[in-house]
C-alpha cells in the first residue's frame, strides 16, 4: 500500500521491541465479540490510476458550470479564481499544517490569520473579524447566539430577504438550544418593514444585503430602530464581492456582520468547504466565537502573532464556551486572504464594478422578453424574475440546452404557489457577452 | 559553563544586517507593502451599462494594499516557510491524527464537474456528484456497522452538535428532553461544550486508575433525567474503554443515548465497528481518520454515523436512490431540520473517499494496525526514560505524565519547545486534563520505522538533558525558529487583532 512505509519485516522488529507476538495481541481490551478478525465487505486498494478514473467518471456525470453559461447564485458565486492562488495553498507549509497552536512554527499560518481578520474588518467596515467560521450560514447563526449574550435576550428577528438555508440553521439552533426565532415571510420585492416586529425582547434583527432576492438596501434608519430598542443589528452578506462597490455594514450601523467569503478564493465545490466571515465592535471582542489571532512579541522583541483570547474557547472554557467551534476554514481563508491581495483596493473595486455591470446588462436583455418581469429597483450582481410559468420547469428545459439559468426560488421556499414562477440569476465576471446572448435566446425559446 | 549565555553570545556575533538569517526571511504584512492603483490582476474593461445600486454606492476607500503578482508569490511563499507541516516530519498531535495527505486526493477535488459544481444546480445535472456522496455514506456506513449517516456536518464540533441535537429531537418526540449529558473529565473541549451549547448540564465523569471512565461512577450518576453520555473511544489517554458494551447497556437502561466522539477512529477502522459497541451517533472526522488535510485549522468534515433508534431524527439534507436515479432531500418536515448551508463539505468528501478507496478495505485495516503499532512502538521506546501515565499497551496514541521531570524545573511545555528546535513539531500538551503535564503522542500510520527510530532517540536525549539539569537550556526554547516564545499574557491583556495604519506624526515637530 503506498501511503504505508511499514515493511513487515519493520512490524515483526517493532512487535519483538513491544513485547507482543502481534497486532491483534495490542486490541487485547476490545471485548473478543466487538474485535473483527477479517476485512469488513468493502473493495480492495486501487492504484492511483484506478482511483482518478472511477471519480473522473462520476465527475462526468455531472455538468460542471466551468462547462456550460453559467447564471447560478443564492450564495455561492462562480468567480475567477486567478491560478496563483490555488497554487500557493497548495504549498504543503499551509496544507498540511495543524491549527497554529505552537506559535514558534506557525508564524506563517498564524500572520495570514492576521492579515485575513484585518481584511475583513476593512470590507465590512467593522472594528475587529475573527479567523473564520464554517461558512455565511453558520456564522450568521453565531451572531445570533452572540446577539443573545450581549443583550441577555432571546428573540432573534430573521427578514424575509435573509437566505433561507441560513433562516433554517438558526431556527435549528433556536429549537434546540432555546431561543425564539421570528421569521417574516419572503420579501421578494424588497419592500419589508421590519419595525414592528422588534420589541423589548428581540436580541437583534438579522438582514442580508444585498438580499436573497438581490435588493440593496440602506440599512441605516433599522440599525436606529434597532438600537433604540436594544437590540442588535446582524447584517450578512452572502455576496462578499459586493462589498467592493456597496457601502459597508458597518457605515451603516450594524453590530455584527457575518458573511459568506466563497466568492473570493474558494471553488464552488457543490456547496462546501467554504468559509465564514465574522465581524463585530471592539466593545464586543471577548463575546466574540471562534478563534482570533493577536500581535504580540517575543522574548527577542520582535513582533509575532498568536491565537489569543482563547479563554472565551472550548478547549479552555468547555462548558462555558462562547461557541463550540473548533477546526474551522483555514486554508479557505488562506485563499480568501490570498486572492484578496492579488485584486487589492484596484482590483476589487473594478471587479464588483464588472459583477454589476454584468448583472444590469443582463436584466435588461432578459426583462425585455415578453411575459419576463425584473422585482428589482436595485441590484449588485444577482435579480428575480418573475417567469409566465413555473421556474423549475424552465431551468430543467434550460440546463437540457447547456445552461445553467438560475436558481428557482421555490427550490428554498417549497410549497408558497406565490413564489414558484420566480427565478433568482446572477451574474459575475465569467459571464461573457455571448453567455448572455445565448441566455436570451434560449429564454425565448424556453417561454415561447 | 552556561548554555543559553554561550548561544546568546553567539547569536550577537552572527547577526545579519537585513535580520535575515538564511533561508528565514523577514516578511512585512501585505498591508506595510502595498501602494495605491497596484494590483496582483488584470480586469477587462467595464461595459456601459445602467447603475442599479441605488444611493448605496461605497464612498470611502477600503483601505486594501495593492500588490504584483510576483509580490503576492514571494509574500506566501515566504510565510509558508516559516510553517512546520506534516509534509516536514513526524508532527505527533495526540488526538489531532496527522497523517499523510495523498496529492491525488487534490487533484481529484479539483476536477471538472466537482469543484466547478454549484450547489444548486438542477439535480439531473449532479447524478454524478450525488452518486459520489452516496459511495462514501456506504463506506462510512459499513465501516461503523450504521445504518444512515449525516452528512452536513463541517467539522468535528459540528458533528457533535449534529449528534446531541439528533438525541435531543429524539427525546422530545417522546416529550422527555431531559436535563444532564454525562462527560468523562478526560473528554475534548468540545463534548462539554456542545452539551452545554444544547441546553443540557454537563454532568463529569471521573476516570478510574487505568485511565477508563470509571464504570461504577458512571452507574451511579445515570437517573430519568440523563439525556445520553459523550464518550470517546478509543479515548484521549489512548485507551480502549473496555467497559464501553456495559456503558451502552446502562445508558440504554434508562432511556439515554450514546454519543461517541469519533476523533480518535484511526485505530480501529477495519478492527472494530462502533455500531456493534451499541453506539448511536458517533462523528467521524474526515479531516483525521480519512486524511482530508488540516489546512492550518480547517476547513474540516464531520460526518455523523446514527442507529436505527437516532436515524429518522437526522437533519437534511440526504442523499435517497429512486426510480429515476439519486435524489437530494432538501426538506423532509422532520424534528431536526437544517444545520448548515447546501449539502456539506463536498471537497472533503472527493478526497476522502480517493483516501478510502485507494488504501480497501484491507488497507485501511491494515492502516489502523499500523497507527497502533507505531504508538506502542514510541511507548516502548520512552518508557524507561519517561513516565507512562497508565501502565500496558496503548492504542494510537502514547500518553506520558510528566513525573520523569520533577526536580528537574522543566515543564512540559519547556520540553515540547525543545523538541521544536530539534526538527520536530511538539506532541500534544496538558491534555487529556486527568494526566498531570500530559504529554500525548499519535505518530500515525505515516511515520516508518527508521522515523520513529530517531524521534524516540531525540525525545530520550532530551529527557536526558532535562534530567541532567540543564533546566537554563529548555527555558530559553526554541532558539532556532522565525520567531522564539512569544508573548501570550501581552496578546491577551492589550488585544492587537488587526493592522491599522500609523497616526500620522505631527508636522511641526
């Protein structure tokens, strides 16, 4: 077996040192009725060959969007990923390295952390953001049960324009870990009022902007409302590139902003490793989950970084954790942290710039097709349309044709026949102009 | 004579003007490099169109720094030098299972149709990726001898999260939520707080003298209002709980379940099938057992084997087979509902089963095997010149008190700095927290014999020294490395987690 270097003639030498006649002799506390003495039914090793061929074969099963017009979003984004980045995580320092816990031999991993945190407090506009989460769903559930702590309430307000994976997450956690979840109906136009729903009981009120459905809001008057109420305001961003062009959470009050970094780094994988934005208040910093990275010296002077404040961290607290995370999405904020550098002030300005011009040239080819209607007055990169037939028929007759149209919004709402002609789109940089014209042409077709 | 007086002398005369020293290289932050209108990328042209961003245009910079390419390669490149790494040397994490990560399992999460897939795509366009969660389920189905599994989980900690809640479901549907989990104080940080995150009181376990959850203890705490138990086996002192049939009886006596903390699977796959130890939920570590790499702390996977009595409390979304190929069940009206965004780490899921299938059902026995006799190979190595903190053999991991330090002024944590200097990343350090100093180590399969030959030669040379009272000489370690001990009280007390730009100095003076 390739990836073991034993030699049996090492097993018989080490077993003679150990003292024991076999291996078997050293799973003499398994009870003799639980110690399985052969193989259980599953295939023999495979070569290398052998292994890329049967995946490459299931890979082909499948019709990747690196293959096909591509239109997908409800948060997760097709983008390009600039090769340098993928190459240099792949560098086994980073890949194969542990959680920086001995700080003397992870000063690399630990000085991206840094920069990582100090990137994603610039972009949302926040005072300090930890070294990730597992993704913009499960972050944004944090910041509820954060929300819960610092204002010792327990009734967390969730917009309808809130991504419904990440609306589910917290309701699981709500249901069973013990707060009151709030939920308004699916605001697909854009045009919630949230005020009357938040009293003396709500910890905080979460939003996403841009929304599910695609609408940029001002969130500024809701962070007044929220906080003359007492409760915070949790605004998460599925959609990191658009905070290269629109104005940051935090200019506009918010508490805590989560967001899912996906977009910049990570390939879409089908849904997952991604990786979890968390930024909040300095005044909040040891309510804070996850693991953060500080600046500190050594006993030469000079300047290093550690993971610090781990008193608020299970293997430290345990019981009174702030959260129980413990590996969280390292290297895919490596890859954040990286293909952030490469775009830089410059770069990620002119790519949200491209992601909306795309987008808005794209809205405006699809909503002149007859029977097709934009919801949005606003947009970043991704729209809803409302179709003269249901969305998951279109989609089906589309990807037929090699395109991937979108997401049918009744995929995340199932069951509401007032949301199932509607069809989120979205689209990034890799949409070129004849994407976009092959996109008309098959709506058209597809509508007729 | 005075060791750290001589290797300070000596470190004044070799200093560099650059602060370089060979191939250790200062490194700046990315934000001390940059300059305005750089960039690492090149854009097309943004295309007229029509602005729909409302008034909510950004109006004040980001502050990000502008860099080249070449800037960008040489910055990584260079903090990746100053990591220790699997790909380096033995890295002996107890309970951390650092093996081997197969380049081909890489190059098959990256290819065409998986790493390009999106979540959400029509699902006749992803049979194949469905399929492919559908192959690993079976895997790690029958190697734990369970009928379903959830997949969603992202890493350990999720998994038990998954699995407490699935108890947690389990029990309301009958109206019994119940009050206390029972923890062994030899348990990870994360068993208590996962228990405690879902509401239940955390009732400890003590450990016995060999270093089990100590049975008559356990029995004696079970009540109506027990939940269920946390226990991991093979547990964190490397220990096979040989009670563990007779902990799954009492805890199914009065109405509980049994979670087990899979982190330590690596010695037992292919050996043992936790389902048959009468086990009902248990995470498996994809990031451990099955090699998907650690990253630097992530991302990971924690799949969560559950029994028949915990399966119809699973989360979504799953996998079904139909008459018209794979299905995904995004939404089933069940107790649990969702516990992350999409379907779960599918990039962790390409590579592990790459790592399954490449080594079989017999390589994986065979791998298991391995990690055990090197660990008690390590045992028999030190256990003269180190303390074993329970007598016998051990499973995948060797665990040391540090009794064979008193006297000596060295601590644990100044002999896992030492071992820094000598080329190796430290074993674990005080953990478990039942073992005095505990010094924890799991070499793995990975290490060959002529490896661990010289580890164990190290490790006692070292022991050696500290008991010569040369206590001067592993205060001062590590000596070698990008950056000696750092300053853990000054991080914590004036928290610096960010860069910000200097104030600017005053003009006129």
């Amino acid at each position: 077996m390739r990836y073991l270097p034993l030699t049996e003639e090492d097993r018989r030498a080490m077993l003679a040192a150990i003292g024991v006649q076999s291996v078997d002799a050293l799973y003499s506390d398994v009870p003799q009725t639980v110690h399985l003495t052969k193989p259980v039914d599953l295939p023999g090793f495979k070569s290398e060959l052998e292994v890329e061929r049967h995946i490459g074969a299931l890979a082909s099963k499948n019709l990747g969007t690196g293959s096909c017009p591509s239109f997908l979003g409800a948060g997760a984004y097709r983008h390009h990923i600039p090769a340098s980045v993928d190459h240099l995580i792949q560098r086994g320092e980073f890949l194969t390295s542990y959680t920086p816990y001995q700080p003397e031999v992870t000063q690399g991993t630990l000085q991206y952390l840094f920069e990582f945190q100090t990137q994603v407090a610039l972009l949302t506009g926040m005072d300090v953001a930890n070294a990730s989460m597992y993704d913009g769903a499960t972050a944004t559930c944090e910041a509820v049960t954060m929300a819960n702590r610092v204002t010792r309430r327990s009734r967390a307000v969730l917009s309808g324009g809130l991504h419904p994976h990440y609306r589910e997450v917290i309701e699981t956690h709500g249901k069973f870990t013990g707060f009151e979840v709030t939920a308004a109906p699916a605001d697909a136009k854009g045009a919630e009022d949230l005020s009357r729903l938040i009293d003396a009981k709500t910890s905080c009120v979460v939003v996403q902007n841009p929304s599910f459905f695609g609408h940029v809001h001002d969130l500024s008057d809701l962070a007044k409302v929220c906080h003359d109420a007492g409760a915070l305001l949790v605004v998460a961003v599925t959609e990191v590139v658009s905070l290269g062009l629109v104005t940051p959470p935090g200019e506009m009050g918010a508490d805590i902003v989560t967001a899912e970094g996906q977009s910049l780094g990570v390939p879409l994988s089908f849904g997952g490793p991604y990786v979890g934005l968390f930024a909040t208040r300095d005044k909040f910093i040891r309510q804070m989950p996850g693991r953060l990275t500080g600046q500190t010296v050594d006993v030469d002077g000079k300047r290093g970084w550690v993971l610090t404040l781990s008193t608020r961290e299970q293997h430290i607290r345990r019981e009174k954790a702030t959260s129980n995370i413990c590996t969280n999405s390292g290297l895919c904020a490596l890859a954040f942290n990286i293909h952030l550098t490469l775009l830089g002030e410059a770069g990620l300005t002119k790519l949200a710039e491209l992601n909306h011009a795309t987008a808005s040239r794209l809205a405006d080819r699809l909503s002149a097709i007859p029977g097709v209607t934009l919801f949005n007055e606003t947009l970043f990169n991704e729209f809803t349309l409302a179709l003269p037939k249901p969305a998951t028929e279109v989609v089906e007759a589309l990807a037929r044709k090699r395109i991937l149209g979108g997401v049918p919004v009744s995929r995340l709402y199932p069951g509401d026949a007032s949301l199932a002609n509607l069809l989120l789109v979205a689209a990034t940089e890799t949409v070129s102009d004849e994407d976009i014209a092959a996109y008309e042409a098959a709506l058209k077709e597809v509508l007729r | 004579m005075s060791a750290p007086t001589q290797i300070q002398s000596e470190r004044r005369v070799l200093r560099t003007i650059s602060g370089n020293k060979g191939l250790q290289i200062e490194e700046p932050l990315i934000f001390e490099q940059g300059m305005k209108g750089r960039s690492g990328v090149d854009l097309p042209a943004v295309p007229p169109h029509k602005d729909r961003l409302g008034a909510l245009k950004r109006k004040s910079d980001i502050g990000l720094p502008g860099l080249s390419e070449p800037q960008v390669v040489r910055h990584y490149t260079k903090l990746s030098q100053k990591n220790y790494a699997i790909d380096m040397g033995v890295y002996p994490l107890g309970s951390c299972t650092m093996k081997h990560n197969p380049r081909l399992n890489e190059k098959v999460a990256r290819l065409p149709g998986i790493g390009d897939l999106h979540p959400m795509q029509p699902i006749s366009t992803v049979q194949g990726a469905l399929e492919l969660i559908d192959q690993l389920a079976h895997w790690l189905k029958t190697l734990t001898n369970m009928p379903a599994v959830a997949m969603s989980p992202a890493a350990g900690a999720h998994g038990e999260l998954c699995g407490i809640m699935t108890i947690r479901a389990a029990l309301l549907a009958k109206g019994d939520a119940r009050k206390r989990i029972l923890v062994p104080e030899s348990a990870h940080g994360t068993n208590p707080a996962t228990a405690a995150a879902c509401g239940y009181e955390v009732d400890p376990v003590p450990a016995d003298d060999r270093g089990r959850v100590d049975l008559a203890a356990f029995k004696a705490k079970l009540g109506p209002d027990v939940a269920g138990t946390m226990i991991t086996n093979p547990n964190t002192c490397g220990l096979f709980e040989n009670d563990i049939i007779d902990i799954a009886d009492a805890i199914h006596e009065i109405g509980g379940y049994f979670y087990c903390d899979g982190a330590n699977f690596n010695a037992i796959v292919g050996r043992v099938r936790p389902g048959d130890l009468g086990i009902d939920a248990m995470h498996i570590n994809l990031h451990k057992t099955f090699s998907t790499p650690h990253g630097g702390g992530g991302p990971g996977s924690g799949p969560v084997v559950l029994s028949a009595a915990l399966a119809p409390y699973a989360p979504v979304p799953y996998v079904v087979h139909g008459a018209n190929g794979f299905d995904l069940v995004e939404r089933n009206g069940s107790a649990f509902g969702r516990l992350k965004g999409f379907h779960g780490q599918m990039g962790m899921f390409v590579r592990a089963l790459a790592y399954m299938m490449s080594h079989g059902s017999d390589g994986l026995r065979q791998a298991s095997g391995d990690a055990v006799l090197n660990a008690n190979y390590i045992l028999a190595g030190l256990k003269d010149e180190m303390t074993p903190a329970f007598p016998g053999t051990c499973m995948h991991e060797a665990l040391f008190n540090d009794e064979f330090l008193d006297g000596t002024d060295v601590t644990t944590l100044d002999f896992a700095k030492a071992m820094i200097d000598e080329g190796y990343h430290p074993m674990t350090m005080y953990f478990p927290l039942v073992v005095h100093g505990a010094l924890l180590m799991e070499p793995t399969e990975t290490e060959s014999k002529d490896g661990l030959d010289r580890y164990i030669e190290v490790v006692k040379g070292l022991a050696k020294r500290a008991k010569a009272g040369d206590a001067a000489y592993f205060k001062g370690a590590p000596y070698h490395t990008p950056r000696r001990r750092l300053d853990e009280t000054l991080a914590a007390r004036q928290p610096v987690l960010r860069w910000k730009p200097e104030a600017p100095k005053k003009a006129a003076e």
